[in-house]
C-alpha cells in the first residue's frame, strides 16, 4: 500500500474500530444503566451499527479500485462516535477531546499533500470528455468499446460495448481473470467477434500492448491498428489527441513516453474509410 493510500484510510478504519468498541459496549449496557441521555446512547448504537455494517461491505467485496470511495460516510459517523467515545473516556479531562479530534483529522488531511490525486490545475482537462467530444465530430455513427464505459460513450453519442461487463450480459458472467474490484472480468476475443469499429483502452507497455488482454499481436491479427493516441496525463497538452495511424513503432514509442497512455483502435474497415 502506497503511504498516501495509508494515511487515506487511517482515520476511516479508526473510525471503525471505534465503532466496534462501542456496538460491544452497547450490547453489555442493562436498561436500569441507562440515564437520562438514553437518546445519545441510541444514537451511538445506530452509528455504530451502520459504520460496522460499512466496514463489513468494505472488506467483503475486496475494496474499490478507486480506494475509499464506499466508507467515506465513516468519516462523519467516526467523528460523532469517537467525540462521544473520548467523552466518556476521559471525563474530567474533557479537555484533551479537541486535540485528539484535531489529531486525527490531520492526519486524513495529511492526505492532500500525500495523494497525487489531489495535485489540483488552474487548467482544466477531462481526457474523456476530450476523446468523447473528438470521436463525435471524427466517427458519428460508430460503435466504440471501451473500458471506461461511462463519459466516453454519453459524450461521443457512439454506441459503446463495455469491454469490463458492467453493461454487458456476456462479460458480466465470464470467470474473474484477475482480482482487480471492478476490473476483473473482461474478454478480448468476445470483444473482437463483436467488431467494433473502435476501441479504447490503456497501453500497458511501448509495444502498445493494450489492456484487458488486447496485446498488440491479439489486436492486429484481427484486423486492428493504433488510430489515435490520448494524453492519458492530468494536465492538457498542446495537442491532447493525435492521430497516429501510419506512425513507425518508435514514434508510438516516444508518444507514450510523453504521457499518451490512451490508445484508440480503427479496424481495417474503419481506416480504409477515413483515409
């Protein structure tokens, strides 16, 4: 794990034991020790249970690929939870709950300078929106596969085969290659027998052996050629989306050295067409 990764889920995995404790101090508390603050002590059982029923979904479904996303609401339930918990721990020395809380939340917040995702532009650049807008005007009327199957297709208005079976039947049902939360099932040659006129995915390598076992040699047997290459970058490029077509393998080379990570397949069909 990454240290930023680390410092990302640190306070929401606090959080959880803190509920833990607590739903275990609930169930041992007798009616006749329940004060007049019954309403909090409710309150803290239901948090409780829903951070421990969180934190139980989390773990079972092996995380999420982009990481915190599903407890992020321990975040909320952890800071009512543990200001109650250090309350009730220490009492008379209340006053150590603000430092505690603020030490805690520092560090999650630590994460901003940690994690590269929070490198934040003056310019703003979508790769997606950009590949969806530029396959729109280039290919109306296309059909795409794709492995990001959400911007590209609405914006493009192309028809779109989801090559990681969230909207697929057949993909969907296909054994788990790898285990990779969300990207685990996937099958080139399904994708290929259903010859779409595009496909997008990530280059795993300078050879531009695609993702999702599309390696070069897979792709071009049936028919397909790099057409495009996207900056697959944060930040915008002077040219974002080159067309490639035609390029020696060192030139594609140095594309990817540069940043254009994302590739877009034309098949011979397609590329006969345009040119």
């Amino acid at each position: 794990m990454q240290q930023s990764a680390f410092y990302l889920y640190l306070l929401p995995l606090v959080f959880g034991l803190v509920a833990l404790w607590q739903l275990y101090r609930n169930s041992r508390t007798n009616a006749s020790d329940v004060d007049d603050s019954h309403t909090v002590h409710l309150s803290a059982a239901v948090a409780s249970f829903i951070g421990v029923a969180l934190l139980g979904y989390w773990f079972t479904i092996g995380g999420d690929v982009y990481g915190e996303r599903h407890i992020l609401l321990m975040v909320p339930l952890g800071i009512i939870l543990t200001a109650w918990a250090l309350q009730r721990w220490l009492g008379s020395r209340s006053v150590w709950i603000a430092p505690t809380m603020l030490l805690l939340i520092g560090a999650q917040l630590s994460t901003v300078l940690l994690d590269p995702r929070f490198e934040y532009r003056t310019e703003k650049y979508d790769r997606y929106i950009e590949l969806g807008q530029a396959l729109a005007v280039t290919h109306p009327g296309a059909t795409i596969a794709v492995d990001a199957a959400g911007k590209v297709p609405y914006v493009s208005g192309l028809r779109a085969i989801d090559m990681l079976g969230l909207n697929d039947h057949h993909i969907a049902r296909t054994p788990e290659r790898e285990f990779l939360v969300g990207h685990s099932r996937y099958d080139p040659g399904y994708i290929l027998e259903r010859e779409p006129d595009l496909i997008m995915a990530w280059s795993t390598n300078e050879e531009l052996d695609l993702a999702w076992g599309l390696s070069r040699d897979v792709y071009s047997s049936a028919g397909y050629t790099p057409l495009y290459m996207l900056n697959g970058t944060a930040g915008a490029a002077s040219y974002n989306m080159l067309r490639v077509e035609g390029e020696t393998d060192e030139s594609l080379a140095i594309l990817r050295r540069m940043g254009y990570w994302i590739v877009v397949l034309g098949s011979s069909e397609l590329v006969g067409h345009s040119r």
